[in-house]
C-alpha cells in the first residue's frame, strides 16, 4: 500500500490548494470543494476487506501532519476538515480512528484557543464533534513502528510544500520576551562593570558601551515584522491584479518587447566597425534594421561565393589593373590555360635504317 502514499498526498495538496485560493476558513467553503472535487470517491476502488482498512490507515497517516506546525493556520484548518470528510467517509467498519502523539496533543489545544479566540466556531465545532466520537487514537509515535524494521527513506524524508508555510520568522523567535528581559539584565550587569573598570566614569565623551540596546533591538525587530507583513500583502495585491489584467497586459508586453528588439538591432547594425588588416578585403556594408524582410530571406537564400568568385571579385572592383595582373590572377585562381601545349611527336622504330646498316 506504499506506493499509493504519493497519490494520495497530490490530491490531499490539490484539495487544500484550492481550499487556501478561497482565503477563507468556513466550513461551507471547504464542503463545496469537497463536493465538487467527489473526493470521497476515493474509497470506491476495487479492493478487498483488508486492504481497504490498510489503505484507509494510510490516507488518514498522510493527512494527519496538516494539522500541526509548521503550516499556515488556514491549511491547519484544511487539514481538519479533511480529517473530518475522511474519517465519516470511510467504508470499514469500524471506523480507522486518526493517530495522534501525545507530544502533539499541546498543540491541538493551542489551536483550538486560537480558533475560540478568532471567533472561529465551526472549527471549534469540527474539532469537539471528533474528539465527542473519540475519533483519535492517543499513541506514543505517530507513525506505527516494526521491532527491527527499517523505516522507509520516504517517511523520514518528508517533503513540506512551501506553499502552505509561513514567510521565515527566525528574528521573532530569536528575540523574545525571555531573552530580551536576559538581556537587559546582562547589559546592565556588563554596564556597571565598565563604570569600576573605567579610570575617569564621569567622562561624556567616552562611549564604552551601547545605550537603550534592548529597547532599540526590539524595536529593530518590530519594524522587521511590519514590513513582512506588508511585503506579504503588497504581494497578494500584485498577484490579483496580474490576474486581472488578463490578454490585454501580455500583448502590451510582447509590444514592448517587439520595439525593444528593433531599437537593440538598429543600434548594433547602424555603424560598421572597421575591419581588421587582414580582412579588409571583404568589404563591409552598412545594413540598416528597418530593412524589409522579403530582402532579408532573399540575402539569407543566396549560393555562397566559391573562392575563385570571391578573389576576382576582389581584383576586378580595383580597377586600373593590367592585363599581367589579370593573367597572374587567373593563375592563382588554380584555372586552367586557354593554350594548348603541343604534344611531342613519338619517335618510330624505322626497321629500314637498320638493315641497311646491318648489311654495311
């Protein structure tokens, strides 16, 4: 049943993707996402009795850590209701009861105050209705564990979806209420110290340590904070607004882009660089970028110049040449000569000649 871990986290991410679109926590809107996405349809495979309880256990193991940190308050909220749709959807009976480790159960109580604090019934309401059908088995681990079994690098390895995460917030944890007031404490313990160490404590000018140092980090830090939040909603505005916009602001875009194109090439093409010495003999031409394009195909088609055209090319556009020139570069050109050599008489055999000799 492993291998359907993958699958079901796609469609439980898809489900809360689309839930986190909304920008709202209200049970109505994740139903009708529920609905219209027929997720309970996900049991309705072909399987036997004992697999459908195991694949069961899996897709309420595979939901169960959207509902704890570090996931935005809105997925945390997604995931409760998933569990929820899952748990009162399931085929086996009885029901497979949701997991949870009682290192977690702390922080489904802070959740739970948040939400009574943000006036957020119908979690509140999600949530008793589950624990009042004692839907949650209290465990140790919140994964089962197998006497000399290796866990799966899959389970250890799991990937969080950036998506669903807060921006970092290191400086707000860092600097807290406890450290701040442990701080103050050591900078005052450190600033009376400098004052007996220090041969004259009465002299303004000389700085040995930072004033008002905690109350500027915290400040520093605040400031910090506020600009997030804002870069974060700037964000969100920016990204409705490009929605918005639709066709018409991708087709001012490709415009623009289009000018921008003909200026670059009218600005590289409108002047010559001068040839070096040793090519100066192919004779440059200015182009212009404003040329139409039926010329430009027509250049690109054209047979390229062999070297014998290209060097008479070369000679004849002088001018003023001799016909000595000419001849010599019709030579180098490797052509053959108008001219035909003679061909050199064999000489015979004259078998008269010899037998006269042969009778003297």
């Amino acid at each position: 049943m492993e291998h359907y871990r993958r699958a079901v986290q796609t469609d439980c991410e898809r489900i809360l993707g689309t839930f986190q679109a909304t920008d709202s926590v209200r049970y109505e809107e994740f139903s009708s996402i529920w609905r219209q996405m027929n997720f309970s349809s996900m049991f309705y495979g072909r399987m036997e009795r004992s697999e459908t309880r195991t694949f069961t256990r899996l897709a309420l193991s595979v939901v169960s850590p959207y509902l704890f940190p570090p996931y935005t308050f809105q997925i945390r909220v997604g995931g409760l209701y998933l569990l929820y749709g899952l748990y009162n959807t399931q085929l086996t009976s009885p029901k497979e009861k949701i997991r949870l480790a009682l290192k977690d159960w702390d922080e489904l109580m802070r959740f739970q105050q948040d939400a009574v604090n943000a006036q957020h019934y119908d979690v509140v309401y999600i949530l008793r209705k589950l624990l009042s059908e004692k839907a949650f088995y209290f465990t140790a681990m919140p994964n089962v564990l197998f006497f000399n079994l290796k866990r799966k690098r899959g389970e250890k390895d799991r990937k969080v979806c950036d998506m669903f995460v807060d921006r970092p917030s290191r400086p707000q944890e860092l600097v807290s209420t406890d450290m701040l007031e442990e701080l103050a404490n050591v900078h005052e313990h450190y600033e009376k110290l400098k004052q007996t160490v220090s041969p004259q404590p009465d002299t303004p000018d000389l700085s040995l340590i930072k004033q008002n140092l905690v109350p500027k980090l915290r400040s520093a830090v605040l400031t910090y904070y506020s600009w997030q939040q804002n870069q974060a909603e700037f964000d969100r505005q920016g990204g409705e607004r490009d929605a918005d916009a639709g066709e018409g602001t991708s087709g001012q875009e490709s415009c623009h882009r289009a000018q921008l194109l003909q200026s670059i090439k009218s600005r590289c093409y409108g002047q010559a660089a001068e040839a070096s010495r040793s090519r100066r003999h192919r004779q440059v031409e200015l182009t212009s970028a404003a040329t139409d394009t039926t010329t430009e195909v027509s250049n690109c088609k054209k047979k390229v110049m062999s070297l014998k055209e290209r060097t008479q090319l070369r000679f004849m556009s002088q001018g003023n040449l001799n016909k000595e020139l000419t001849g010599m570069t019709r030579l180098w050109c490797l052509t053959t000569l108008d001219e035909k050599t003679e061909e050199k008489k064999k000489r015979r055999f004259n078998w008269e000649s010899e037998q006269e000799s042969d009778e003297h």
